[in-house]
C-alpha cells in the first residue's frame, strides 16, 4: 500500500484530523488559561475583601485595635504564604500577622502551604460605620503561580495533549477505512481493466454508484461493450472479406489454369472475365486503404473549385449498366452547384452510396439521384425504394465492418463507413433517414465554394437525366 492512493487520502485524512485536533487543543488552552487567570484574580480580591471585612468586625467587636483579638485572622492572614500588617489612622503598625512567627518558621509555613511568589502590595482602607479607622497592608502570592495552580493547569494541558493523540489515531483509523472504502472502485476498475487487457472481454466493473467512481464504471463498461462489439464486427469483418476475396481469386485461378491446361480458350469474353474480377479485388482492395488513411488521417485531398452537375452525371452513367442489369430505374436530377472540393473523392463518395442503393432495391425499384443548393450547403441525395432500415440498424449504418440485414449482394461493409469519412475530410456531413417499405434516403451535405472559387459556368439542367430501364409498370 506503500505510495498508494488510498494511503495518502488516510494520510490526508489523519493530518487534518490531527491538524484540527491540535488546533483546538491550543484554542481551548489559551481560552482556559484566560478563563482560570480571571477567577484566581477574583477569587484574590474576594480574600482581600475578606480579609479587611474581619478586620473591621475584630475593631468592632474590641472598640478598637486589639492584638489578641486580631490573632484569630492569622489563619486566614497567612493562607498560601500571604502577609497581612495593619496600619492605625495614625499610621502605626497595630498588628502584623507574621510577627509571632519567626522567618524561618514563615519561610516554612509558606513552603507547607505551597506559597509561591508574592504580588505587589495592596492598601485597603478599613472602614467602619463610614469612617476610616485604619488600613490593611496585603501581599498576596501572585494568581497562577501557586503550586496546586500550575499542578491543575498541568494536568488539564496533559488531557489536551491525550486527547489530541487520541484524537489522531481515530482520525488515522478513519482515514483508511474510508480512504479503502473510497478507493474501491478505483481497485476493481483497475482490476478489470488488467483482465481486459488479457483479453477476457466478459470482465465488467460492478460498482456502478451515483457518485463520480460509478460514472466512471459507467464509462468504463461501456467501453468494454464497444471493445467487445468491435472485436465481434471485425471477426466477422475478417471472414466477410477472406469470402469476399476468395470467390474472385477461385474464378481467376479457376480460368488462368484453364487457360494454361489448353482447356480454355483465351478468348475476349474470357479475357473480360478476369478483368472483370480483377476490379472488383481492386475496388475492395480501395475501400480498404481509403479507411485505413481515414484512420490514420492521412487524406490527401486535391482541393478545387468543382461543378458537381457534370460530376454526379458521370457517376449515374457508370452505373448505368449495374443498374440495368438488375433491372433497377435510375434518375438524376441535378442542378448547377459548385464546392471547394476533391473531385475524386466526391465521385467516391457518390459511388459509394449508389452502389449501397443498388444493393438494398429490389428489381423494378427506383434511385434518385438529387443535387441542389440548401443555403450555404451543396445537397447530395440518393433515395431508394427497397426496403427500409430497420430502426435498430438506423444508428449503425456508418459504423465500420457493419452489414445490414436484407442485402441481396455481398459486400465488405465498409462503403458508408469510407463515405462518411471522405466527406467529414471535407468538413462536411452525411445523414441517412429510412421507413420500412417506404426506402432510403441519404443526404450529403459539403459547404458551397466561395464566389472567388466558383468552377466554370454550365447551362443548369432543368429535366431529370435518366439512366438505365424505365421503371416497370
């Protein structure tokens, strides 16, 4: 636990409780002290007023001054090593209280008392029936300073100081009890995270409170899920594509060893066979490195002012063929807009989506193809009649290695993915909105060019431009 975490929150823990423990030992002391300094004065001037009180009773009492009589107050005068001397209003010392005690004896009497330092010397009037008769002369041990006094003081700061230790301790005790308990989370996250990174991807954090630790376990597992689900798209991702290239390199080896065994002839239509199997590795070879220089953000785009009519216009016609062999109506219908923007990768993008269409329409089914102007935007439309989308594969269209159910063609479940990266490259923005039975739209939306960027002029096209079958009646 040495450097741990929820060693230092215990350390923290303990030294504030022992910071506030001390702090209050020193308030409560010096609040104490003023206090007992307070009532010894006073309870030196409820003596002084005592002791000048007796001495006016013992005047009245003997009609005057009387040693013997003033004997009975020597107790009282000697208390804790005091001195007491009275004065006549003539100004003669009438009876001192040590005088019948020799110094050694008084010296004594103040060490069995437990005297301690005198104070300063007091004069006190003694008055009676309102007059003056004389004046008491009283050194008292000075407050504080007596033996028991400091003793008592003593003992309270020596409670202060224990319970300051005491207090420390428990503040220790506490603070790793909580700080374990604080820090639990924080172990068992780590704990699965190890696992995850061993490759058990089952392993979930439990803890899952309404405080920041549970929002983080929150996180956390559904960052597992997602890790959990990439892991199974790109399995199957991996077989998608080992099948994906298989068949075209079965067919290839299939002729090319026909070819060579004499049984098959090197023909045109042969010839146009291979060729057609070696574009369709290269177009799946293509998705493939244009997603991994999407993730490595490694796009280099060939920026310029670019007429998108005649752009998608050339997209709808090399579909033209796919399309009409699938019996699928393909219409576009374009005006004159203009971007700043890499004309290879927007004609990627549209081909791309045209193609997901193709798949998805059944035959006798209709794309559209739209472009127009929308404010500050360039508006890319591809709908569909097929189908529709499912509502719980609507979210994960774009997502990478995903397949959607229903698809009439193979495919390696990369082409959205790769679309919405060129144009995100782009700084622009790709949506997809679908009904069941009702079709597909995906929309592209890429920022206008500036006026000072515009591509050269074309007349707009007013009537749709239509390519491949008319739709069947």
């Amino acid at each position: 636990m040495r450097r741990s975490y929820a060693l230092r929150l215990a350390a923290a823990f303990a030294g504030v409780g022992i910071a506030a423990a001390a702090l209050t030992a020193i308030l409560v002391n010096v609040e104490f002290g003023t206090t007992f300094a307070s009532y010894l004065h006073e309870q030196q001037d409820a003596r002084e007023r005592q002791l000048v009180a007796g001495l006016a009773d013992s005047y009245r009492r003997a009609d005057g001054w009387s040693a013997a009589d003033l004997e009975s107050l020597q107790s009282l005068a000697l208390m804790d090593g005091g001195a007491v001397r009275v004065v006549d209003a003539q100004g003669k010392t009438v009876w001192d209280a040590s005088a019948g005690v020799s110094g050694q004896m008084a010296a004594l009497h103040r060490q069995m008392m437990g005297s301690g330092p005198l104070g300063p010397e007091q004069r006190l009037p003694i008055r009676v029936d309102g007059s003056v008769v004389g004046t008491a002369v009283i050194r008292l041990p000075q407050p504080g300073l007596l033996p028991q006094d400091v003793a008592f003081r003593s003992s309270v700061n020596r409670l202060l100081l224990l319970g300051g230790i005491l207090a420390g301790f428990v503040a220790l005790a506490l603070g790793i009890v909580l700080a374990r308990r604080a820090t639990a989370p924080a172990r068992e996250l780590t704990k699965t995270a190890r696992a995850l990174a061993l490759g058990d991807r089952s392993e979930r954090v439990e803890s899952e409170g309404p405080d920041e630790f549970g929002e983080m376990a929150r996180a956390f597992n559904t960052l597992a899920d997602t890790i959990e689900e990439e892991d199974r798209l790109r399995r199957e991702f991996a077989a998608d594509v080992a099948h994906e290239l298989r068949t075209p390199l079965t067919i290839l080896r299939t002729q090319i060893e026909g070819i060579q065994d004499g049984v098959v002839e090197p023909t045109s239509p042969a010839l146009a066979s291979l060729h057609e199997e070696t574009l369709r590795l290269s177009r799946l070879v293509a998705d493939l490195e244009t997603l991994a220089s999407a993730d490595a953000a490694r796009f280099s785009l060939v920026r310029q002012p670019v007429d998108l009519r005649p752009l998608l216009e050339g997209a709808a016609r090399e579909f033209a063929g796919p399309y009409e062999a699938e019996d699928v109506r393909l219409a576009a219908y374009l005006s004159d807009v203009a971007v700043q923007a890499d004309p290879t990768r927007i004609r990627q993008v549209v081909a791309n989506l045209l193609s997901n269409a193709l798949k998805f329409t059944p035959p006798g089914g209709e794309v559209d193809l739209t472009l127009r102007r929308e404010g500050d935007n360039a508006v890319i439309r591809v709908s569909d009649t097929g189908p529709g989308i499912p509502a719980d594969e609507l979210q994960q269209v774009f997502d990478r290695f995903f397949r959607g159910r229903g698809a009439r063609a193979g495919g390696s479940g990369i082409g959205l993915t790769v679309a919405r990266e060129l144009v995100r490259a782009h700084r622009g923005d790709i949506e997809v909105a679908s009904e069941l039975q009702q079709g597909t739209t995906f929309t592209v939306l890429l920022p206008l060019a500036s006026s000072g960027e515009r591509a050269p002029f074309m007349a707009p096209s007013h009537a749709p431009v239509t390519v491949g079958v008319e739709r069947r009646r």
